[in-house]
C-alpha cells in the first residue's frame, strides 16, 4: 500500500519519471536556474539531510528538493542551518 500525505489522500511518493517531467517543465519556462555543478551540490547537500522524506521531499517545506534545488531564487528552508 502507498504512503499517503498526512494532510491530504495523495501518494506522497513521487517517481523519477514525474520528477523528470518537472525538470522538463522548468527548462521549457522562464524559471532561472542554477548551473549543473551548483544544482548537483545542493542534492547532495539535500541527500544528505535527515529531514529528508521519501528520498524526494523536504520536511520543513513539503517541496520536492530536485525542484526546490535547480531553481535560483531558493535556498534550503532548515530553520537556524540552511544545508545552502
């Protein structure tokens, strides 16, 4: 069985797949975003958290980091020690 939100009833599990289709959709708009180099370091940075959740979600804000981490205007939500 699925791991569903806590607030709402939808799979909270989001595959490479969706993700890929995401990034897609970023390269396709007028989003700025970060160098590959930069975009690979905050992963790893996020990987590497304890509150990450699924593999893919933040649990200070509910993103998907993949998403939260190649857009320029965002930095990490850990309150007191931003990972970047």
């Amino acid at each position: 069985m699925a791991e569903t939100c806590k607030g709402c009833s939808a799979d909270v599990n989001v595959s490479a797949q969706q993700i890929a289709r995401m990034l897609k959709h970023l390269e396709d708009g007028e989003f700025e975003r970060v160098p590959d180099d930069v975009y690979r370091t905050r992963l790893d940075a996020c990987f590497a958290c304890s509150s990450l959740q699924y593999g893919t979600t933040c649990s200070h804000c509910g993103c998907i980091v993949h998403i939260r981490a190649k857009l320029a205007d965002r930095r990490c939500p850990k309150p007191g020690t931003p990972q970047w």
